[in-house]
C-alpha cells in the first residue's frame, strides 16, 4: 500500500487526512506542535459562513487598507513591515480589486463553500461528532442605512451562484436573534443566510483526528519541518526533527507557511499571512447570549457561541508572520462585542488569542497538483478555512487518489 504524506495537522491536514484514509491510503501527518489544531485553527471565528464568501480584494479595499496606516479601529491593517513578500503579494492583490476580477473570484470561492459545506454534514452524521454546532443560520448586521443598501446590492454575486439569502430589518432581525435587542437602536438590519452555521473549529479537528488514528493514520507530532527533498520531477522523502519520512505521496497543508517551503522547490505560491484576533469568554446570562451567529459588518466583528463560551473575532492585519498580541490589541473587537451583547459574557475573563490566515491575492485556495509528480497543494483558504475544509479534503483527496472531483476546479489550482 502506497503512502501519502499530510505535512500539516490544522483542520485542513486532518481532513485531508480523513478523506484519504476512508480511501483505503496509508496515511502519515505531520506538525511542529503537540497536537492537531493548535495553530489557526485553534480559535479562529467558528463560522461556517459561504454567506460571507466575499472576496477580500474589491474596488473599496486598497483605500481601507490606505486609511489604516493613519488611523486606528480599521477592519483591515496594514503595517509597513520589511517583507518584499507582502508587497509582491500586494501587487498582486491591487490587481484582482476591480468590480469584474472581485465578481469572478466570490463565485469561485462560493462554489467551493457551498460544496464543502455538504462534505462537512456528511462527515458529521457519519462520525457522529459534536463539536457545539448551531445550525440556526448567520446574521450579516448593519448599522448605517447606506452601508445595508450597499450590502444588499452586493448579495446579488451570491444569490446568482446559488445561494438563498433574506433581508431582515431591525424587528425582524431581533426576531431572530433575540439577544440582540440589547445592541441598540442604531441595528438597522442584517442579511441572514439561512443555511449558513457556526461549530468550534478546535474540537472538531480534535475528534476526527481521533477517528483518524482508528483509521490507522500515523500522526508525527513535535516534528518541524527542515526540508522537503526532491530528485528529478518527484519528491523523496520530509527532512524533520525527529528524522526523515518517506512516501509516495505527499501533499503540502501548511497554511501561511507553505510558500516558505514549497519556494526551496522553486514554487511561487501566493499565499500571504493575515493575522486575526479572537477573544473567548465565559457564558454569564444565557437568555442574554446569542445562539445565532454572525458578523456586524461595520466593524467586521465575527461573534459564535460554543456550549457556555462566547467567542468573538475581529481585524485582519497585514504584518508578516507576527502573532504576538497584547489587551490593546482586543480594545475595538471588546466595544463591538459588549455594544452587540452587553450582558451576555463575563468579559472581565477573557482567553485572548491571535493567528494566522493563509490569504491568497484573489481570495480563492490553492487545490490540486504541482509540477512535482508526486507532489499536491491544499492551502491558501483565507479567512473561510473552517468553511472550505471538508471540500478542499475532499477535492484534494480524489485528486491524490486519481479522480475527478466532483466541482469545476477553474480558479482553484496552482496560477
């Protein structure tokens, strides 16, 4: 039985993992950390969202990420940091921010949603695994009439691909969810996805992994990767810290850090870190505590609930491979939260946490085969990894295992 080789134990790792391994392969995965998901997707927003399939690179963006170097409280953040890759990247990005490229690249990246999505309920029923998920739908929330208007013209790329989506005003919203009837009378109102869901990342990768070793996947933990080498048009075998490991097969799963090893193989791959933030609190009143989650929009704060935990999510800053952080950091993410749900959390008891999204210039991940002949990519998943990552296993798995997936692949391979 040939061996395929997983380099990466993130959500996207492990089902890529899990997919192989129903398929009869032998299957090794390995990570730098202790465990599976410790990195981002460890506490990452929760959302399962192809209702938020929205490109990052449209018209309005480059003036954001302008306004971020003067000012502060901006979604998206730009720092000026010494990384010609980010301004490689960057240009790459202006070019996909025109109305035409921004239509194109949120069709791609809904297609991929919407067929994940049904990939993760079968995973879920056939597992039997719970994970606190809420299929109640997601909330899109406005604050400003111009801006809802906007939103709601901007729905039209997502409901000609496919997906039903309902404009709800302030009544209707609080109808829906009624925690938020404390946020407020400046809510003027949301779209709401109803099939959209939310489910702790985390814990899912935690229970399929365990599914996985029943399976007879070998997880190398505590491994970092030194090189990857190759002879002629193949790879050979992972150069690690606990010696080298050989296979048929081997795909590369890193998130922001695959470019840094697949470029000593002479890949260029346009994937980028964008860092984000999450705060988790305590549950303190659950009649007060949203069960359905959501994003308000002005302010791009993502908010899931989990059991008794409230998780908040916000920002999306461009600075290199940084994932420090301290309270100041979290300062806007915490207005928003307690304008949205003032007595919902204990938020004198925060678990602050910050990681990296692997963002490509347009929006959509990077599926499929390299010019190695044993070699395969499943990375590049932004800000919508949790979403996509039944799908882009699933994709990568029949592509691993000699078929044809089973959606149009135009947009989702190596450029």
């Amino acid at each position: 039985m040939s061996i395929t080789v997983i380099l990466g134990g993130g959500v996207i790792g492990v089902t890529t993992a899990y997919f192989l391994a129903r398929g009869g392969e032998e299957v090794t995965v390995i990570d730098r950390q202790s465990g599976v998901a410790l990195e981002t997707s460890f506490a990452n927003a929760g959302l399962v969202a192809p209702g938020h399939s929205y490109t990052w690179a449209s018209p309005s963006a480059p003036m954001v990420l302008l306004k971020s170097l003067f000012s502060e409280g901006q979604a998206l953040r730009l720092k000026l940091v010494p990384d010609w890759r980010l301004y490689a990247w960057g240009l790459d990005f202006l070019r996909n921010c025109t109305a035409e490229r921004a239509r194109i690249n949120t069709a791609r990246k809904l297609r991929l949603c919407l067929y994940a999505q049904e990939q993760l309920k079968v995973v879920t029923a056939q597992e039997n695994l719970f994970y606190d998920q809420v299929s109640k739908g997601l909330l899109y929330l406005y604050r400003d009439r111009p801006a809802f208007d906007r939103g709601i013209a901007n729905t039209s790329v997502l409901t000609d691909n496919g997906l039903r989506l309902e404009t709800l005003g302030h009544m209707e919203t609080i109808a829906r969810e009624p925690a938020l009837a404390e946020s407020g009378e400046n809510l003027v109102g949301s779209i709401y996805c109803p099939s959209d869901q939310s489910g702790d990342a985390h814990v899912f990768t935690m229970l399929l992994y365990a599914r996985c070793v029943q399976m007879g996947v070998r997880f190398m933990f505590n491994a970092e990767i030194k090189a990857i080498r190759s002879s002629a048009d193949a790879i050979e075998y992972v150069e690690t810290s606990r010696g080298n490991v050989t296979g048929e097969r081997f795909v590369i799963a890193l998130g922001s850090y695959s470019p840094l090893l697949a470029g000593k193989l002479g890949y260029r791959l346009p994937v980028y870190p964008v860092k984000g933030y999450s705060a988790t609190f305590p549950v303190k009143d659950s009649s007060k505590a949203p069960e359905v989650g959501g994003i308000d929009e002005g302010n791009l704060t993502g908010w899931a609930r989990f059991g008794d935990r409230l998780r908040f999510t916000a920002t999306a800053e461009f600075c290199g491979y940084d994932t420090k952080h301290c309270p100041a950091d979290f300062a806007p993410m915490l207005r928003a939260a307690k304008e949205l749900f003032p007595n919902a959390a204990d938020y004198s008891k925060p678990t602050f946490w910050a990681g990296l999204r692997p963002m490509t210039p347009n929006g959509t991940p990077i599926l499929g085969k390299a010019s190695h002949r044993n070699l395969f990519f499943n990375t590049g998943h932004g800000h919508l990894g949790w979403t996509m990552s039944c799908g882009a296993a699933r994709v990568v798995a029949d592509i691993v295992q000699g078929r044809t997936p089973e959606i149009e692949m135009t947009g989702l391979t190596l450029p």
